[in-house]
C-alpha cells in the first residue's frame, strides 16, 4: 500500500479519499464526516435513481446547505465514488442485482414460486453467472474454418520441385515481383 501523507492544504475531497484508504490512520473530523455523510447521500439517492436537480434539493433541505454547495457535493460524490448512472455497464448491474434481490425477497415472503424462479434467473443475469459459462464456452474455435493461401505461380513451381526432391533453392526466386498483402491480427473485445 503507498504511503499516504495529508498536507494542511489538502482539499476536503482528498482527505476523505485517504480515509476510505486507510479509516484507522486518517479519521475525519466532525466536520469532514458530515460532509462524507452528505456524498454517501448523493450516492445513495443516485442509487435510488434521483436526478441531480432532486439530489440538489434534498441536500438543501436535508442539511440546510446553500443550492452552490449542494452541487459541489454531487461533483464531489461522483468524483469518490463514481457516477453509478454513466454507461457503466458495471455500476447499471449492480443496481439491477439489487432490485432482483429486493423482487426474490418480496416473491419469498408472499410464496410465490413463479416470481421466485424470475428473480434467480435475474439475479444470475444480472450478478454476471451466466456471463462466466458463455465466457467458458467458445463454440468459434471449434469451428473447422479452412485456411486458404494463395501463392504466385512461380512460388507454386518451387514448392512442386521441393515436394519432389524434399529441397529447394529460395535464393533463385525474385522477391521483388511478389505481390504480398499485409496481415493484422484482430484481437476480441470481450
């Protein structure tokens, strides 16, 4: 782990960061911890899928903050913590696990086997199991694709001669008249 150093100029948002890092080492004063408790929050009303102007009101109102500091407060919460509503595929998984989660414990309660099997399928989609045996599986590199190379008709002599003799003088062939075709290997974005 690095070794963390807070400086007296460090910003509210840095010092918060080191606590997250190391809670033992770096407490928060009453002050910093109050505005930790407003960006965990914003982060939990993002969860909730508030918008920012909604947030912006709750923080006022909640914490009795100016509308200017409640802003500072969502930048500052998405900056720790990250924008759980980007196109982050991740933090978008994530939530829909929760709401799967949240719908199996309803459909237990009110024994509903139907809903029941719903969210375990969902909980499996969304947690990512059915991801990992896709990922196991490649039916493509079972696939017998076959392999074409096109060689000039005086390359294709040479190999005849060798064929039948088991050797052959490469250093008679003229390299300049070729014609040759470059390759790139395409890697999978997965």
């Amino acid at each position: 782990m690095p070794h963390l150093k807070i400086h007296k100029g460090d910003t509210s948002l840095e010092k918060i960061m080191t606590y997250h890092i190391d809670p033992i080492r770096y407490p928060l004063s009453p002050a910093l911890e109050n505005i930790k408790n407003r960006w965990s929050e914003v982060l939990s009303l993002r969860l909730s899928y508030h918008s920012p102007q909604e947030i912006v009101n709750i923080l006022v109102d909640t914490f009795k903050i100016s509308t200017a500091q409640a802003y500072i407060d969502l930048k500052n919460s998405e900056i720790l913590y990250g924008n759980v509503l980007s196109s982050d595929k991740k933090g978008k998984r994530a939530i829909l696990y929760e709401y799967a989660h949240k719908f199996y414990q309803r459909a237990m309660q009110a024994k509903d086997l139907k809903a029941q099997s719903k969210a375990l399928e969902l909980m499996a989609k969304f947690g990512g199991i059915d991801d990992i045996e896709n990922m196991e599986f490649n039916p493509q590199k079972l696939e017998n694709n076959p392999i074409q190379i096109k060689v000039p008709k005086e390359i294709q002599k040479k190999l005849i001669q060798m064929l039948g003799t088991g050797s052959v003088d490469l250093n008679t062939i003229d390299v300049t008249d070729i014609d040759y075709e470059e390759l790139t290997t395409q890697h999978d974005d997965q």
